[in-house]
C-alpha cells in the first residue's frame, strides 16, 4: 500500500524512520508561498530555520539568531549563529535574511503573509552575521511573522526574478539549513527528509534518520496504513479514535489548535445582509450537539475565532441554541413560514447553498442542513475539490452564498484584518462593513505596548461577535494516530512537529 514511502529507509534502519500521512501534496516547499499547513510546518521545524521560533509558552525564542531591540522598540538587530551551514556546505548568512525578507515584501513574490511586513522600511546587513530591521512605528510584540517565515538561501535562487520564485527549480529539490536535508520528492505520493548531522547540537539534532511525508488522501486508506505499521502518524477521525486507542501498537494523540470551524456568510447577498437572519441561522444550529455527535466530543462550541487556550482570548456572549427563537427573529426579519415547510419573503423561498469542501458523505454539512430545515430554512450541499473551493472562496466574484471552512486564530490575529477588513486582501470574505471594526483594527495596528494590543484585539473578538458577519461552529482538537514506538512526542499549541527533535525510537 505505502510500501514505497517505508522503503524509502535503508534495509535494517525502519525503527529511525517516521512516516507521517498528508492528506494531499505538501503544494510548495518554498516558505515564501505556502499556506498549506503541514508544509509549513515542515518548512519550520523540519528542512529549513526561521529567525526564531516559539517555546512551549508560545514566548517567542532564538532558533537562528539572537536580538536585541533598539531602544524606542523601532528596530530589531539580529545575531545569527555562525555555525549554521546550507546543506550544500554554504555559511547561512545575513545576505540569506535580507534577501527572504526582501522577497517577503514585493508584490511579484505575493507571499501570503506580506501584510503583517507592512511596517517593515528597511532591513540590512552591517556585517555577514548581523541583521538589522527598522519599522515606521515602535513594535509592541515580536513580529509573529519572523516565527513563520523560514529563511531561504539566496545563492540557490540567483538569475531567479521574483515573479518567476513560484515556479523556481529550488522548489522542487530544496537545499535547506535545517537538522533535516532534502532527500526525495515525488509528486502526489511522498517528500524523503534525511538527518543532517552538521546541524548543531545545541539546536536540537534528531535521533531520526529519516522523516517521510507520505501523502493519503483517503481516509479508509489512511487508518488500514496505521494500523498494519506502514504510517506512524495519520490524522484520523474522531468516529475512529477509540478503535486506535484499542490497539496496544498505537496511541491517540489530541491537542488544541488554533483553527475555528464557520460558516461564513455572503453579506452581498441577501438575506445574509440582515444581521438577524445570520444571528437566527446561528440559534437554530445545535453546536453542542455538532461537538458530541460529530467530534465524539474532542472540541468544544466556538462563540469566535480565538480558542480559550489562547492568550488574547475574549469571552463572548454565548449564542444559544434556540430553534424557536431564531423562528421569532426570521419572522421579525419578513421570513413568514409557508405552506412547504420553507420560509418565504416576498415570494422568494429561504433557499441557499452551502459549499463545502468533499466528494462523498458530509456528516457536519448534513447535520446543518436537517437542523435549519427545522426552522424553514432549506439549505443546499454544494460539494468541489479543494482547489475549486478556494477559487471561489477567494476568488475576484466570491460566487458563494455560504461556505463552510476553517479560520486561524492564532497569537497574530492579523488574519482577522485580512478577512474581515475594509482593505482585506485576496482572503477577505466579501461585504462586511464596520466603522467600529475598522476603528480597532487602527488601534491594533497603532497600539504602543502589547498590553494595548491585547486589548485592541479583544475589542476586535467582541465586535465580530456583534455583528455576527460569520457563524462559528466548534473549535475541534487535532487528532492523530500515532505508532507507540517512538518516545519524545508531545503536541501542543505550536503544531504536530515542534517537538521533532525529541522524537526517539
């Protein structure tokens, strides 16, 4: 089944090797246009180094420089590592950093978190060691965005215009700086990761000889792999968590991530423009009972984007489940109940689609669809690949009534301005309006000290939560399968493979 992936490890060496599932191809190496998670992550934690990364407190830590802020919080000075080499033998040096942060910044290279440099107006390099990057306005954090990015090496992408960095040979046979080397790519089917044992120690070199990124798409496949040894780590279902809890050769492992599930609403189309028929849909879906029948109860009812674990968390008023209350605020909005079960409004019928990602059976979607019914709503299940879906999600037309997908609510929270705000970008969702959303968004971005951040933010949580725009479902644990063989392994907030070097047959 995967025999191709497991025999990417040399005859006697299995016991070093991991083989992680992915339920699709890792899109890109290359950190500068990636938003596919698990990609990054790799990118992070696995062949490449970010300036610096996150403790287990989610502090923001070295990893491959050290820095020093300028005294009124406007600049910061890297030092990086001397001993930290490309795995073709080139020093990784200040001219690395410049050039990724540089390319980060323009237009052409279009990386999707180009915002969050916005406040960037210089980086240079004094020396080969030394990094310095000014801002237009005192930081009140450390940028999030330093944590993400990984650094490239510029010599591999000479001759390489910016426009062109998408579709550069690099990202098909990368030359990393990571405690992993490049070994393997074969599309659609498994990424070979090999130790670097010029990797410092201090940094963290592996006890694993290999990590393999084995790509499964289907689920059944995915848990028949697990289960018979040829994966150690699978992402699996919560239906299937006590079946590898079960077997002694196997643990479940969950954890909390920084992902809300939602229904986002077409504010350009009506009736979503009315705040009461969204506040209405909201009460007439049964989270509670979504988190037990659908989760098996690993995650808990989202009332925002930002998990309670989460730092910068603001408590909302909690929307209840109330079918016969949201059938009040459906007829206070015009949407009389008519003689087919479906509410109708001048003539028209409470009708819409639902698009979703999928191509067979859809537990939440239907879960959703039967409970709206009860209240006159008839919704429609509109399933497309995954490549589709994002076109439309973030396309120019946003030719969606509603969607169902996953936000992020991590420490940033820039993502919030990027899909709610005014001057969103490719991932805002289309006719949400708000002065006082945009007024806090200002005081977030102006905010002199974290603690006015923090509290720029919170105010931003609360007024989503007013205005309704989106219908947040659940905040679901991440979940995987993973073989008992390995020693070393925790989660958390950080992501599955934070702790890789820790991993110990």
């Amino acid at each position: 089944m995967l025999s191709l992936a497991c025999g990417a490890a040399p005859p006697g060496s299995r016991e070093a090797t991991v083989v992680y599932a992915s339920g699709a191809d890792l899109q890109s190496i290359n950190p500068l246009v990636t938003v596919h998670p698990l990609a990054k992550a790799v990118q992070k934690h696995v062949l490449f180094l970010p300036l610096a990364t996150y403790d287990s407190a989610m502090g923001a830590a070295p990893r491959l420089a050290e820095w020093v802020w300028g005294p009124d919080r406007a600049s910061l000075t890297f030092r990086l590592r001397p001993d930290v080499r490309w795995h073709d033998g080139t020093p990784t040096t200040a001219a690395d950093v410049v050039w990724t942060l540089r390319m980060a910044r323009l237009p052409a290279v279009a990386y999707p978190r180009a915002r969050d440099l916005a406040s960037v107006v210089d980086v240079t390099a004094p020396d080969s060691l030394t990094v310095v990057v000014r801002f237009d306005r005192p930081q009140p954090t450390f940028p999030d965005v330093l944590t993400d990015l990984a650094i490239l090496p510029a010599h591999r992408f000479a001759g390489v215009e910016p426009g062109a960095i998408r579709t550069a040979p690099f990202n098909l046979e990368p030359v990393g700086n990571g405690p992993f080397a490049f070994a393997q790519y074969r599309p659609n089917q498994r990424w070979v990761f090999r130790r670097w044992d010029g990797f410092p120690d201090a940094l963290g070199r592996p006890a694993l000889d290999r990590f393999v990124v084995a790509v499964v798409d289907e689920p059944a496949t995915k848990l028949a792999a697990l289960t018979s040894g040829e994966l150690d780590f699978a992402g699996i279902s919560p239906a299937h968590a006590g079946f590898v809890r079960d077997d002694p050769a196997l643990r479940v492992i969950d954890y909390p991530v920084m992902l809300a599930a939602a229904v986002v609403w077409n504010l350009r189309r009506p009736p979503f423009d009315d705040r009461r028929v969204r506040r209405a849909l909201t009460m007439a879906i049964d989270r509670e009972l979504i988190v037990d029948a659908y989760l098996y109860g690993f995650g808990l009812v989202a009332d925002g984007v930002v998990p309670p674990e989460h730092p910068w968390y603001a408590a909302a008023p909690a929307v209840p489940f109330d079918p016969e209350g949201a059938g009040r605020l459906l007829d206070d909005a015009g949407w009389r109940a008519g003689a087919s079960g479906v509410r109708q409004r001048d003539g028209r019928p409470l009708t819409f689609a639902l698009t979703t990602v999928g191509s067979g059976d859809n537990a939440l979607e239907q879960m959703i669809q039967a409970q709206l019914r009860a209240v006159g709503a008839e919704l429609r299940i509109r399933q497309l690949e995954l490549t589709t879906f994002l076109s439309i999600a973030q396309g120019e037309v946003r030719d969606f009534d509603a969607l169902v997908t996953l936000i992020p609510g991590d420490r940033s929270l820039g993502h919030l301005a990027a899909m709610f705000g005014a001057a969103g970008g490719p991932l805002a969702y289309p006719g949400y309006t708000s002065p006082r959303f945009e007024a806090a968004l200002a005081a977030a971005r102006r905010a002199p000290t974290e603690a006015a951040l923090e509290a720029a933010w919170r105010e931003v949580q609360r007024i989503l939560a007013d205005d309704h725009p989106t219908t947040w479902l659940y905040h679901a644990r991440g979940l995987q399968g993973a073989t008992s063989r390995l020693a070393g392994v925790r989660v958390d907030l950080r992501g599955e493979l934070a702790t890789i070097a820790d991993w110990r047959p």
